[in-house]
C-alpha cells in the first residue's frame, strides 16, 4: 500500500493498520469527506464509511453508491471493493 493518508480519527487510523493482502490487486485508501475512497489505479472502486449505526463495523460501497457489504474493519472492506472492481473491470475486457 502507498504511503498513509491522513487520517481523520484514530479509529479509522487503527482500522488501517495491518497488512494488505498479498493476492488482491494494489489499491490506495484516501480520506475523503466522511469516508475513504479505494483507488485501483485511476480509477475509484469505491468508498469505506464507519457504520454509525452499528459502531465496530465498516460499509463498503461502489463508485455509484450502490451497497457491497459491511465488514469488521476498514481493511478488509478496501481489500473487498479492490479485488470486486478488479473481477468487473476483467471482466469488461
């Protein structure tokens, strides 16, 4: 993963920390507004929010907004729009 965005509480700074996948595609999390977006490439596969309605839990949706799932941490839902965006993208060729 790239360098680390700025973070914008220390519970999103310590859902990021750990290591990435070694089978997933590269992908870069950038703190957005109330969110972070996962960049696979130049191209955004979507965004990470903290769930407030259930805290502990992280939602991960498409580039058009469109619900993917909800995981334990914000990792594991970047990781998940990456290889997603990556299987559609593939699939597109």
């Amino acid at each position: 993963m790239a360098d680390s965005p700025p973070f914008r509480s220390d519970t999103a700074k310590d859902a990021l920390e750990g290591t990435k996948s070694k089978s997933g595609p590269d992908y870069i999390i950038e703190e957005g507004d109330g969110h972070f977006a996962v960049w696979v490439g130049n191209e955004v596969a979507g965004y990470v929010s903290e769930d407030v309605e259930n805290p502990g839990f992280w939602i991960a949706e498409d580039a058009e907004g469109q619900f993917m799932g909800q995981h334990l941490n914000c990792e594991a839902s970047a990781a998940f729009l990456a290889a997603s965006f990556a299987a559609k993208d593939q699939d597109r060729s």
